[in-house]
C-alpha cells in the first residue's frame, strides 16, 4: 500500500470521501462485543431501526492533527467521549465506555494512515455516532444498538478560509427550550437543513438560531458555537441549556483567559446588542474558527468593526489553538493524545 493517497490536499473540502478502514460494535444482549476494523461503508439493518423511525441515534466529531514533528495527535478526545456518553443518556442508549471510545478512534486513525493530510494541508476528520438498531416498531428504545467510527481527510468547513463570512438570524430554532439542543443527536440537525437552506439562498453563509425560549439571545451559528470580542478584548460566549456545548469553545475559553490573560465571560448575548463587540467568530471542529463580518437581524444587517479582515483577538485564538493541535504550541496537560 502506499504511504500516501494521491489528493490534491490544497483541494479538499468537507465531504465525504471513503477511506480504507471504518469501526463498528454491536450491543446485543446487554453488552458491547469487542469491535472490529471493516472495509465495508454500508451497514444492513432492520427497516424497523428506532434510528431510521424515530431519531434514536447521536454522533461524535473530532479530528487527528499531523504535528510539525510528523506525529498525529488527537485533540481532547476524553471530552468527546463524554460528551457522546450525554447524548446516549438523553436518548436512553447504552453509553461506549471512554476507553472503548478512545481505542476505537485511534485503530481508525491508524488504520487509515495514508489518509492523514500533511501538516496543516488538512485533518482527518473523525466521525463517532451511536445507532439504535434491531426489529422494532413501537416508540420506544431499540434492544440493539451500533457503535460505529469512520474517517475522513477534509479541509475548511466554511470556505474562504480566514475570511469574514456572513450570517442571518433565523425565525427558526433547531432545538426545543428543554429538548435535546445540548447533546449532538441527529434530530437537530434534520431540524436545521430548512433554515441553513433560506440563510444559503439568502447568500449568507449559514444561520444563527437565537434562544428558543425568548427569541432575543444568540445561540448557535449553524453547527457552530458563536462568540464576540469586546472593545477590550473581552471573549463573551453565550450560556444556556439548548447549546450544543462545543469543545472548541471551552478551549479558547481557556487559552483566552490563561495563555492571553483576557477576560471570559459565557453570558447572555442580546441579538440587539451586537454592538457590543468589535470582533465575532463561529467556533467547533470542523469550523474552527471561523470569523464572523455580519450579521442580518429584522432586515438589518449589522457589521463588526472587523469585517472585511480577521480581527487581532479571533486571529490570535485561532493561532494559538491550530498551533496546539498541530504541535507547534506547548498543549495544557491532557489536551493532546498521541496516536
Ligand atoms: C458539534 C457542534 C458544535 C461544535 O462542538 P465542538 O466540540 O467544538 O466540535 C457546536 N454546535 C453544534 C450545534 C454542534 O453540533
């Protein structure tokens, strides 16, 4: 087999490409098996699946960095294993115990070597997701689960690369009050293919979906978490139990405070008080950070005083965090796993 697969690496986008190896376990009888390594991207499963039927199902991305050393490392992988344990609790399947998780990316990481980008021309994407499965009609859950791992080289998820994109606040809301807005199950994201159509049509790059309680708070940019950069360099996040609490965040939560000696605050964000800030961003794995130059709320469009360049504060979290995952930057303890 070749080291390396022929892909014109500077080329690649986010979509699917399939690589040599993918993961799959089973829960019958009350247990996981043991797992195995398969070359085979289809699965057969009963057309009664509470997955296909009824949403019973959740999913993981995370992402393996070639470092400056030619090392591939894992990102905070422990918090995505207990992230994909919440949404199994909140969906009453049996959760993947954090080694099994761990193990499971990192034979696929391996497996799929050749398919690794080289330092900073990409990353291997990694896609975790849990699926209720086995004969069934009635709504309730499944008896039978699938723990499955595949994995995929990509580039930027939002093209344009270090760009200002824009972005329009939907009428729409992805996720319920007190629904499942915080665990990563498949259900939202069905829920968020309409508005993510009107905003795109709209010539907008993606939406922002307010809180669904009140309408007036910024939630989530897309499949992306939102923050703002205050006049003095304050990184604002919003807080609350319908947000999908992204692990990129908490990162640059951290690295503003302890690497830059900023202010955080995770707080209410006013959709009519953007301007508070002089910098925006969308953040998560596949996003990154991705900076944010407007915003269309009731027919306005706002812009941020850095709209047509990156500003300092998001160029220097994303310098900071890339630099990290890619081995180019000293990692806080435990954020980086050697493959
Ligand atoms: C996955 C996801 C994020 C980003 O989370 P990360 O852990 O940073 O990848 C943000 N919002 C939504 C809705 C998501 O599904």
């Amino acid at each position: 087999m070749k080291t390396h697969v022929d892909i014109n690496w500077s080329e690649l986008g986010f979509s699917y490409i399939k690589t040599d190896f993918r993961y799959v376990s089973l829960w019958q009888d009350g247990k996981w098996d043991k797992g195995r390594l398969t070359e085979d991207n289809t699965i057969t499963i009963s057309d009664g699946s509470t997955a296909l039927h009824y949403g019973q199902q959740c999913f993981e991305g995370l992402k393996a960095y070639r470092t400056v050393n030619g090392k591939t490392v894992l990102f905070r992988v422990d918090r995505n294993a207990k992230r994909l344990n919440m949404s199994c609790r909140r969906l009453l399947m049996p959760g993947i115990p954090e080694e099994k998780f761990i193990d499971a990316c990192l034979k696929v990481v391996r497996a799929n070597e050749r398919w690794i980008p080289p330092h900073r021309m990409g990353t291997l994407y990694i896609r975790p997701y849990v699926i209720g499965i086995g004969d069934n009609i009635g709504v309730k859950p499944a008896s039978s689960y699938m723990f499955g791992v595949f994995c995929l080289p990509v580039g930027p998820y939002f093209k344009g690369g270090m760009k200002p994109v824009n972005f329009i606040i939907s009428d729409y809301d992805r996720a319920a009050p007190f629904g499942t807005g915080a665990v990563k199950a498949g259900g939202n994201y069905a829920a968020s293919l309409y508005p993510h159509k009107l905003a795109v049509d709209g010539g907008f790059t993606d939406c922002i979906y307010l809180d669904p309680m009140t309408h007036t708070k910024i939630e989530e940019v897309g499949a992306a978490n939102f923050f703002g950069i205050t006049g003095d360099q304050a990184l604002v996040t919003p807080k609350s139990d319908s947000i999908l609490p992204s692990i990129t965040k908490q990162s640059i939560m951290y690295l503003a405070g302890n690497y830059l000696g900023k202010r955080v605050e995770e707080r209410d964000v006013y959709a009519d008080r953007l301007d508070e800030f002089k910098e925006a961003g969308a953040c998560g794995t596949a996003a990154v950070i991705t900076p944010i130059g407007g915003i269309e709320y009731n027919g306005k469009m706002h812009f941020f005083d850095y709209h047509e360049e990156v500003g300092p504060m998001t160029k220097a979290l994303y310098d900071l965090l890339t630099g990290i995952q890619f081995g180019e930057e000293p990692a806080p303890d435990n954020w980086i796993l050697e493959v």
